[in-house]
C-alpha cells in the first residue's frame, strides 16, 4: 500500500518537473511546477513530516509560484510570446543533471537498494513542529540567524538593483 | 472502516456547503435588500426562499461560451481549481465541537485532521486563488480578465503574510498549530482580548483575501467589468462564486475559532456559540458590503505593507518578550 502510494507521488512529482521542461506556454510550466511541488509535499508526508509538508505547499506552491506568475503577467506580452524554452548554454545543466543521475543511479546499484522500503517511513523519529523550533533555535541559532542577514541582504540588493534613479 | 467514515464526512460536507452557497446568495440579496430600502427576493417560493433553486438550474442551462483565443485546457482548468481548493480547506474546519467517545476515542466533526490544521487551511487558501489567476491567463488576452486576475495575484500574496502573521499571535500563546488546542487554551478568556490588533488585523485581511467589499478589486464592476470572471459564462462563473462564498465559510470559521474561542462561551451548548459565531461573521461580510465603497488599489496596498504588516511585526515581538518574560500580554 505505502509502496504503491509512494511511486504514484513520485510519478506526479518528477511528470510536473519534465511539465516544467517541456511545456511551450511559460505559464503552463508554472502551473507544472506547482503539480511537482505537491508531489514534493506527498513525500514529506510519507515521512510523517506534515510541517515540512505544509511549509513546501504555503512557501513553495502558494507564494513563491504566485510571484512568479505575477513577474510574467507584469511582463511584454509580446517578449513572454518570443521566449525560447532553450538557449544557447542549455547543454550544461543538461550534462550537470545527467551526471547527478548517473550518480544516483550508481549509488542505488553499488549499495543494492531494497525497493520492497519504497515509501516506509525509515526517519528516526519523524518530525513536528516543537522538535524543528528546538534544533533551529537551541542548536543552530547562529546559522539560522546568518541565515536570516543573508536573505535581508539579497532583499536590499535586490531593491537597489532596480531602483538605480533613487538618488 | 476509517476510510469508510471519511468518504462519508466528506460526501455530507460537499452537500451542506453546496446548498450553504445557495442560500448565501439568497440571505445577501435579501439582507442588502433591506439595509437599501427594499424586499429582495420575494417572488419565487416563500420570502424568495426557492429562488437559489431557479438560480442554480438556470445557469445548468446557460450556454457555455468558449472565446476563440482561450487557452482550452486550462479554461476548463481555471473554475475547476476555483472550487476545489476552497473545499479542500473547508474540509479541515470542525463543524462541531470534538465528541469524546466512550470506549476513549474521539469522533472529530472534520473530514481532516491533523497536528498542523492552521498551517494546512493557510496553504489551501493560498492555492485558491491559481483559480482566478489561471481565468486571467486563460481568457486569451481579454483585458478585463488580465488585470483582474493581475490584481488578485498582488492582493493574495501581500494578504496572506498579513492572515498568517495575524494568526502568529494566537499560536504563539496556545503553543499549538491543532484547531482543538487552541480552542482549548481559550476556555478562560478568548484571545481577542489579549490580541485586539491581531484580531482588527485579522478581519481586515481575511475579507482582503477572500475578495470582498469593501477590497473586492480582483472584480471591480465599475471599471473591469466583472474581473477575471468577465469571460466566463454559465456553470463556470457559478463556480468561481461557489469557490467565493465556501471561501468566506472558511475564513469566518478560522476567525471564530482562533480569536472568539470557537465552542467555548457561557450557557448556550458550545455547538450553537460556534455556528452564533460563524453566522455573525457571515453577516458582518453582508454588512461591510452595504456600507464601505471600494478602496483604490494603492490603498489597499499601503493598508498591507505600511500599516498592518508594522503593526503585526511589533505585535509579534511584543507578544514573545511577554510571554518569555511572563509579563500579562496586554
């Protein structure tokens, strides 16, 4: 039952990033995209992470692909019509992702994979809200807070960038 | 046995909000109709009661225009995902207080539950609005729609910080995400005595999220027509109602139980003080539409991200230091 959940997840996760790829209309991509952040989703629940789950769908799926719709509304619609899905570098993130499967694919054939595990929870202790808050905040106050400057950072060099006649 | 009991929760919910939408409809005719000075629905049944009925069978029947330019699948798609995902985070809303069971279980009056309802309702409201956002997108270059659903895009997103960092101030002091455990922390006094701002915060955002009166932008009728819907004819603009109105089921229900102590409160059964309190929010949406005129749109963006979003930041900072210190958060 887990195992056969698992896989159609993972189906719905990896067919909504190749929607990504191969999807002309750039706001059907968008929306491929946020079929794949709901399988992404799925798999933190198998791991009984529903926080993280929550998170991935709130941050991911309901804000950060709201934005990027937004940017290409605001957009020409005449530029968002000549985009291509493919420049002229597209050959080096492809050599990249194939060599990151190949990798993996090498790794579950050298430790012998057992995929009867497929979409058992194999966590230590799975996960919740309170244990998430005491590890940033107890253990890793000091690089969550980093962090937190890093972001602020790119947010103001984001705002300078484009707002140059600011005087 | 489990699955079976949800497959039946969830067919009695779909049912009672499909026919809650209908009479929303009628209760808001008849209700804006008599703040204006007149009837409202009289003529079909008693008191206009059987009037959601021919509403609903008439746009059964209307023709199902498709303009030549759309982008087929996801016009179909766009009323689709309207409703859905409204109905999607109704289904983690209690209808009625947990019924502890004798043999020591508890029967919860929600499809869903889980430790992280708060969380799961925000992200679903969040997704509710790709319904409106793919109708722009979809109605192949109508202007109206366009800057419609353009409109809706910039209000969710600055909206939704506001619902959550508003809600940020109840979890904080109830120390759970769980519906019933805030409720539960509640049982003494209701956190909208503690968190007065939050509340005020909180109201404004969620009819700012929903889309009404008086920040119903996304359709303004006076300058875009009807928004993202104007393309949309019959059973498809029905729905993005239906999305609408399960919407505001929704977030009056989240207010309710978060700021107004849900079930709790004296005498009454704590069932009948719930719905009191939904109801109540539901005719505040009724009454806020009778009387505010709609904001322009850079107001509405100056109310989220030069009043509320300050004003919920120090709120926040306020209510921690009060609660490590063990200061009384007012």
């Amino acid at each position: 039952m887990e195992g056969i959940m698992f896989y159609i997840i993972s189906a719905i996760t990896v067919g909504g990033a190749l929607g990504v790829l191969l999807s002309k209309d750039p706001y059907r991509a968008a929306m491929w995209m946020i079929f794949s952040f709901f399988g992404i989703a799925g798999l933190f629940v198998m791991l009984h992470a529903q926080f993280n789950a929550m998170l991935q769908i709130i941050v991911y799926a309901g804000a950060i692909a709201v934005m990027i719709m937004l940017v290409m509304m605001i957009m020409d619609r005449r530029t968002i019509e000549s985009l291509k899905r493919f420049n002229s570098q597209f050959y080096w993130p492809a050599l990249i992702g194939l060599a990151l499967f190949a990798d993996l694919a090498f790794l579950a054939y050298k430790f012998k994979i057992d995929t009867s595990n497929a979409g058992k929870n194999l966590a230590i202790n799975g996960s919740n809200t309170q244990m998430i808050g005491e590890v940033l905040f107890k253990h890793y106050l000091l690089p969550f807070e980093v962090t937190a400057i890093i972001l602020l950072v790119a947010l103001i060099g984001a705002v300078v960038l484009t707002k140059k006649d600011i005087s | 046995m489990e699955v079976l009991i949800a497959i039946i929760k969830l067919i009695i919910v779909v049912t009672v909000l499909s026919v809650y939408v209908m009479y929303a409809t009628w209760y808001e005719r008849k209700v804006i109709g008599h703040m204006q000075q007149r009837i409202g629905p009289k003529r079909v049944g008693w008191h206009g009661l059987l009037q959601p009925i021919a509403d609903t069978i008439k746009s059964f029947w209307k023709e199902d225009v498709i303009p030549d330019r759309a982008d087929k699948p996801l016009f179909w798609l766009a009323p689709a995902l309207a409703a859905t995902f409204p109905f999607a985070a109704a289904i983690a809303i209690p209808f009625a207080p947990p019924l502890h069971l004798a043999n020591g279980k508890v029967f919860y009056f929600s499809v869903f539950h889980s430790k992280v309802d708060i969380l799961y309702i925000l992200g679903m409201m969040g997704l509710a609005s790709f319904g409106v956002l793919i109708a722009g997108i979809a109605s192949g270059g109508s202007k109206y729609a366009f800057t419609g659903s353009q409109r809706e895009a910039a209000q969710i997103v600055s909206y939704e910080a506001i619902l959550a960092l508003a809600l940020l101030n109840p979890i904080l002091m109830a120390h759970s995400l769980s519906l019933e455990k805030i409720v539960e922390a509640q049982r003494h006094l209701w956190f909208v005595f503690y968190q007065p701002f939050a509340f005020v915060a909180f109201v404004i955002a969620m009819i700012a999220a929903t889309a009404r009166v008086p920040f119903d932008l996304p359709e303004a009728e006076p300058e875009l027509v009807a928004g993202h819907m104007t393309e949309f004819s019959g059973l498809k603009m029905g729905l993005f109602f239906f999305g609408q109105y399960v919407m505001i089921f929704v977030v009056s229900a989240l207010a309710s139980i978060v700021f107004l102590g849900g079930w709790t409160g004296p005498v009454l059964p704590g069932v009948v003080w719930y719905w009191i309190k939904i109801l109540a929010f539901i005719f505040m949406y009724t009454w806020f539409w009778g009387t505010f005129p709609r904001y322009r749109y850079d107001q509405l963006m100056d109310i989220a991200w030069k009043a509320l979003l300050p004003l919920m930041v120090l709120n926040i900072l306020w209510t921690g230091f009060a609660l490590a210190v063990g200061l009384p958060v007012l």
